[in-house]
C-alpha cells in the first residue's frame, strides 16, 4: 500500500541545483508553489515533513523551516501541531481540523495520510439515506479511505455524500487529498460548518479486519459523524473504525 513517502518524488534538488543567485529557502518556497500552480499538490494534502524534505531536496532542516513558515504566512500552506503541514488556499482554521482524530498514547495529535481505497456512486441504502435525510435509494457518492501512520494502516473510514452535493467525486481521476473537507470547500465550495459525532466501541467485521490488519472480531474504536454546511444542512455521514490498541482520546472539560 502506497504511504506519505511517495509524495517525495515532487520533492528533487535537481530544480534547486539549477538556481543560481538566489537564497535557498526562497528556490524552496517556490518549488512548493510550483507544485501547488500545476494541481500536483492540492488543497488538503498533507507534505513530507520537514526533515524529509531537507533530505529530498539536498538543503538543510532549517532552509526549509523557514520557506514553509513564510509560506504558512502566505496562506499556502497550514501547519497543524502535530499532525504536519498541508496545502491549504482555504480557511482550514475557521472550517477545518475541528474535528476528532486519533493520537498517540500521550493524547498528542499524529501524522495521519490518508488513502482512497474504494469509490463509486450507486443508489443509497436505507440506513445511510436515513441517516442523510433524504429519500430512500437517492444517489449517493461512496468514499472508502485507509489511515496510515507510515507504512501501518490504523482505521477505516466508510463516507456517504448526495451525488448533488460533490458531483463528480466518484471519478477516480479527481484527487482526493488527505484532507477531504478541503476538496469540498476548495472544489465545490461547500464548507463544513459542524459535525455531531458518537464514539462507541464494537467488534471488527470482516473487510475492517481486512483493512487495518487485525482479526475479524478484534475491538476497534468506532466513530460516527453526521456533517452539516451552511443552513444546517446534512451532507455526509461517515463511519470510522479504527484499532484500539492505537487510540486515545484527549479532551480539556471547563
């Protein structure tokens, strides 16, 4: 299964060796840009970290400290403690990254890519329509996607849309970046307002033992989230299942 590290093949010091006269970090900054400018990165993909990308492209961790920090200043891209730095062009701190998400033992946040492992449009089932408000067999957009922590799957999120609402997302040609949310505001203009969300505990069926690389039965944390745009309205239900062995939940009660 293909993981983060294959995103450094965009990141080459051949472009930089080619640059004469001008500071580093700035050849750097424009690289990245570069990338973003041709659609080979887009909003919501999370980057290699920094000490990968010095290595990639030949240059020292604190070049590249500096030319991601001047482009965080830009708003190209959005460093989020602990879990790495992504593509952003939309307002991921107003709309985004508000959610739940696994950390490490300590409740600290982890890097986490993301993989489309299955997707298609078909008639919705009964409960997943239900659960949408809408009516019985509408069509609806299916996302399939495997959490990774480096080469580790870690959970499984199963992800129902109205085909009205991301027409076109069921095409594999269209990249979905780490950060879905990112692809809907950024591609449809559609941004997450809110999201309601249970957390429960089960025992894993088949195609999630398959998927994260435990046994059929094994607890997992299961978490379900209803999520609402503008005027309240639904527009996704997601189920994620993940290991338990490798969750904790951190939260602050005032």
């Amino acid at each position: 299964m293909a993981t983060e590290v294959d995103r450094l093949h965009l990141f080459s010091a051949t472009p930089l060796e080619a640059t004469k006269g001008k500071p580093l970090y700035r050849v750097v900054e424009e690289h990245i840009r570069h990338l973003v400018n041709t659609g080979q990165l887009v909003p919501g993909d999370l980057i290699p970290s920094e000490s990968q990308l010095a290595k990639a492209l030949g240059v020292s961790p604190g070049t590249v400290k500096k030319a991601i920090t001047n482009l965080v200043w830009e708003q190209l891209l959005f460093r989020h403690q602990g879990k790495g730095t992504y593509i952003s062009r939309v307002d991921f701190e107003k709309s985004l990254f508000r959610f739940f998400s696994y950390g490490d033992p300590e409740g600290r946040s982890i890097r986490i890519q993301k993989k489309t492992t299955e997707r298609c449009r078909q008639p919705g089932p009964a409960d997943i329509c239900r659960r949408l408000g809408v009516a019985e067999g509408t069509e609806l957009v299916y996302i399939e996607r495997v959490g990774l922590v480096g080469n580790q799957p870690i959970l499984v999120e199963y992800s129902w849309w109205p085909a009205t609402v991301v027409p076109g997302l069921e095409n594999k040609a269209l990249h979905i970046p780490d950060y879905l949310y990112a692809l809907v505001l950024d591609q449809y203009g559609v941004p997450v307002v809110r999201a309601q969300e249970t957390l429960t505990a089960d025992a894993a069926d088949a195609r999630t033992a398959e998927m994260i690389d435990i046994d059929k039965g094994t607890p997992v944390v299961v978490l379900k989230r209803t999520t609402y745009t503008r005027e309240d309205r639904i527009i996704e239900v997601r189920t994620t299942k993940g290991r338990a062995d490798r969750f904790s939940y951190k939260t602050e009660i005032r």
